[in-house]
C-alpha cells in the first residue's frame, strides 16, 4: 500500500515535471521490488507504463531487495545491496 502511493506521488511529479521545458533534465523514478513481493507486479506494471508514456523524460530503475526472500521464493535478482541502497 505505501509502495503504491510512493507511486502515485512519483507519478504526480512526473506529470507536472513534463509541463516544463524539454530541455530539463530526466526525472529518475526508483523503485524497490521482489519477485516474492504480491504488491510489486502492479508497480512494476507503472514504472513499465511511466517509461512508456513519458519515455526519454524518464530512467527508470528497479532494485530487487531480498527482504521477501523469507516467504519461500528466493528473488534471484535480488541483492543486499539494493535493500541498503533503499533503507539509506
């Protein structure tokens, strides 16, 4: 639910940031996410279609944490790295 309205807010910016000249530069959009996660398939789905819509106005990154990695599907994408990078 908090992921998702980190979305929501994100995607409001982007919004309102493309209103502005295209001589900006890219907004960068992050998001922390695990094949384990049931939540994350649909924000993975936003940052897919916040990339295509806004398309060079945007990077998009997605980190794989490995804090799901409990429930019993081990991410293999994910790194401790990313789950530093996103407590910090």
């Amino acid at each position: 639910m908090i992921r998702t309205s980190y979305i929501f807010i994100l995607f409001f910016t982007l919004v309102f940031q493309s209103e502005l000249s295209a001589q900006e530069p890219p907004t960068v959009i992050e998001l922390f996410t695990s094949q384990g996660c049931s939540s994350c398939p649909p924000a993975d789905a936003v940052l897919e279609q916040l990339k295509t819509e806004f398309g060079d106005d945007v990077i998009t990154l997605s980190y794989h944490v490995d804090y799901w990695d409990y429930i019993g599907w081990k991410d293999p994408f994910a790194t401790k790295g990313f789950t530093q990078k996103q407590y910090n």
